[in-house]
C-alpha cells in the first residue's frame, strides 16, 4: 500500500466514523499503544479538517494487561497511557494500525474498564489480517484486508516516523 492509497483509505474510514458519530459528543478515539498511535493521530487530524469539533483523544497502554507479558525473556517497557476524560457511557473506538490475533485488542478492552464502562466499543484498524484470529474479535473499520500467511510480517509505516507513508509485507525470519 503507497502513500497515496494510505491518504484515500483513511479519509474513506474519517468518512465513515463521520456517518456512524455524527458530532462525536458521545464518541471518544483511543490509540492503542505503540503502534496504533500514530494511526490515530491522523485520524483525529483528518476528522478535525472535516470540520469535527471538540474531539476526545487518548491513548492506551496494553502492556501488562496483555496474556503473553510475562512470557518475554527482557522485561517490558510499559508506554504511556494518556486518557483525560471519563469513558463511562462513551462510545469508544480503539485505533490500531494491524489486526492480527486478536490479543491486543482483548487486553485493550480490559484496560479500558480502569477508565470507566464504556457504552459501546468499535475497532478501527488500516490492516486487517483476517484468518490469523485467535480470539473472536473482528474490526468494525478496516481499511484492507491482507491475507498474509503467518510467516510474514505486515509493517505500517508513517510519514512522521519513517520518510514515507506505507504498508509491506516482509517474509518473517526465525
């Protein structure tokens, strides 16, 4: 996926959240740390040239809340979690950049509970790896499916990262 794909594919997700959000009064976007953070801050920069006002923005650490954290042979490095509003009663929607297991999402959501009850949680995310699901959690916003076999790695990159915005797939060593 090139730059120019990448611009189309976020402004069609922008304009989708547009359609199901409305004013976003009720509505608050989380990154999901580290990687979908960056994904996210485009997204809310896209809404806020739509003309979308008063948009919550946080993001959210999954590091010990994940199953495998205590598998790791280094220890972990916890990110920053950044939410400075109330999610009781909100509609949440966690950005992520790819959806692969599943794992990430489901220590998202229980991180999540620290902050309050939701009242409804979606998944947006720009890649979809969809028959590598170990839990049943499914993207309520995808910006491509991608059938890569689980030998290989999908690698977003940013602009504000890296020098270009894209999407690769990379045959995974070891």
């Amino acid at each position: 996926m090139n730059e120019q794909l990448m611009s189309i594919t976020l402004q069609r997700l922008c304009r989708q959240l547009i359609e199901n959000h409305n004013d976003f009064s009720k509505s608050v976007i989380i990154g999901l740390q580290p990687r979908g953070i960056a994904m996210a801050r485009r997204i809310q920069q896209l809404l806020e040239e739509s003309g979308v006002k008063k948009l919550r923005f946080g993001s959210l650490d999954i590091t010990f809340f994940r199953d495998d954290f205590r598998i790791h042979a280094k220890p972990l490095k916890a990110n920053e979690t950044r939410i400075d509003f109330v999610v009781e009663q909100q509609r949440v929607i966690f950005v992520d950049d790819v959806l692969y297991t599943g794992r990430s999402v489901r220590a998202a959501m229980d991180a999540i509970q620290s902050f309050g009850r939701p009242s409804q949680i979606e998944l947006m995310v720009l890649i979809d790896r969809r028959f590598s699901r170990q839990l049943p959690i499914q993207a309520t916003y995808i910006g491509r499916p991608v059938d890569a076999i689980a030998s290989e790695r999908v690698i977003v990159e940013w602009k504000e990262e890296n020098e270009k915005d894209q999407v690769i797939i990379i045959r995974h060593e070891g």
